[in-house]
C-alpha cells in the first residue's frame, strides 16, 4: 500500500490554492455581492451612485471654491480618474482586511483555502470598480480622449499595481486582524491618509515645490502615487492636447522608465509579505476565532 507525504491540517499551498479553487472563489464573490445588496433599492447602482457625489463634492471644493479648474486642463477627469482608482484601494483593502475575521462561522465549520476571502474581497471590489471605469471612459471620450497603446498599457499597469497592493495588505491585515482586532482601526486610518498620500486631489509639483526634490522621491516610492499617475498619464493627459514637451514638464520624472517598475515590484513584495505572514497564522484562526 502506498503512503503519501503526511501534511500540517488546515495548512495549505497558498495563493496556488486559490488558483485551483476558482469556482469556490466565484461562489464567494457572487455571495459577497448578493450579501451586500440583500434590501437595497439601487443595488449595483451604488456603484455610480457613491463616487458621483463625492467626486461632486471635491469638484466644487477644489475645482470651484480653490480654483483648480482654471490651473489644471480638464481638472474633472484629473479628479475623477484618481477618485475611482483610489476608491478601489479602499474598498478592497477595507473589506479584505475584516474578510476573516467576518466570515469566522464559515472558517470553523469547513476547511477551504482561507486567501479565498481577502482575494474575493478584492475581486468584489473590481467588480464596483468596473462601472465607474466606464463612466470615466465615456467622460474621457467626449472630452477628445484619442488613447495610443502606452495610454492603455499604463491605465492596465495602474490597476494591476493596486490590485497587488491591496491584496497584499488585505492577506497581511486579514490575518493580524483574527489576533489583534485593532488593525481594523489601523487599516482605517491608514485609509484616511490614503487619498492624501497620493496626487488624486493636487499636483505631484506641489509636493516637490513644498518639500523639496528628496521628499518628492521619497513620495514617490509609495506605489499609490505612481498608479494614480498612470491613471492621469492614461485618461487625463490626452485630452489637455498637450505635446511631448507638455507631457515631461506634467508628469513625474521617469514615471514610465523608473517608477513604474519600482512600484509594481513594490507591490509584488507587499504580496509575497502578506502572504507569508497569512501562512504563518492561518493555522490558528480557527481556535481564534
């Protein structure tokens, strides 16, 4: 009789799982969406419903009221593509930070791989990202948007950087958070900063001119900064009408050549981070929770 290798219970291969349970993971996300909407009256619509009134209120505070309409070219797709990226950040990460935790009655009772719930979380997330991305398409359309192939590959680059981002946090924060209930107001405040961490609401020249050349660089090796660039240099940028030396005097220095790499292999170290810290406590979440 053949013995096969003996293995750690409720231990498992990771994200490789998650991979090779991709029906359990659409059965999550469906569930999450039909969970959240269960009573509402606008249902999805939510999904426009939400940004449009808060990119309204920025609009008028800092398009209006501070004047960043007259200093910025179509300042309303500036605005509103940085919105709809970091929004996704938000809510992926806020969600997939309490996913465990949230679905504790499910863990205790079945084993399945729990990356699962964070990675749903995030997919969720995509899936609200998904209308507000076509309004801002239709926006950029009717205001000249005429996108060449490094305009689309830099708006895939943005997306992919967060996505990995917040999975990365989400895997790391879900699984602190069955220990320690106080990441959830971590995560939250962490949040907070997140819109101000990064140019969605003002230019990355007001940083290098407040603080200096050393704090730009410095801020710019936060990878939510160079995805909100991306999401500019892909939606906002062609329709200024602005040439070549317009787009280097706009856009951060080496976006593409430098940062751009150092932000996706930043987000993929987060990711590996987060998913060995996930490994390490999982097989304890049970008891814990």
């Amino acid at each position: 009789m053949a013995t096969g290798e003996l293995a750690t219970p409720g231990s498992g291969g990771g994200l490789r799982d998650v991979v090779r349970s991709r029906y359990l993971l659409k059965l999550l996300v469906a569930k999450e969406l039909k969970v959240r909407y269960r009573g509402s009256v606008l249902g999805l619509l939510w999904s426009y419903v939400k940004p449009g009134v808060q990119f309204l209120v920025f609009w008028f505070a800092l398009g209006i009221f501070l004047g960043m309409n007259d200093s910025t070219p179509n300042f309303p797709i500036y605005l509103f593509s940085g919105i709809i990226l970091i929004n996704f950040f938000s809510e992926a990460l806020g969600n997939a930070s309490r996913s465990i935790v949230g679905n504790g009655g499910l863990i205790k009772k079945i084993y399945l791989p729990r990356e699962l719930f964070p990675v749903a979380s995030v997919w969720v997330s995509a899936v609200h990202f998904l209308p507000q991305l076509l309004i801002l398409l239709v926006a950029a359309v009717l205001t000249g948007w005429r996108p060449g192939l490094s305009e689309l590959a830099a708006a895939v680059a943005g997306f992919l950087i967060v996505a990995l981002l917040a999975t990365g946090l989400g895997l790391f924060f879900g699984a602190v958070n069955v220990y320690f209930r106080d990441s959830e107001n971590f995560v939250d405040m962490l949040l907070m900063i997140a819109t101000w961490a990064s140019p969605v609401l003002y230019h990355w020249q007001m940083v290098r001119d407040s603080l200096g050349t050393t704090a730009l660089t410095v801020y710019q090796i936060n990878p939510l900064t160079t995805a909100v660039e991306l999401f500019h240099y892909a939606f906002w940028l062609p329709t200024t009408g602005w040439d070549a030396a317009g787009m280097a005097a706009d856009m951060p220095p080496s976006l593409l050549t430098l940062w751009l790499p150092v932000a996706l292999v930043t987000s993929a170290l987060v990711l590996l981070l987060g998913q060995f810290t996930f490994r390490r406590l999982e097989g304890r979440f049970a008891q814990e929770l």
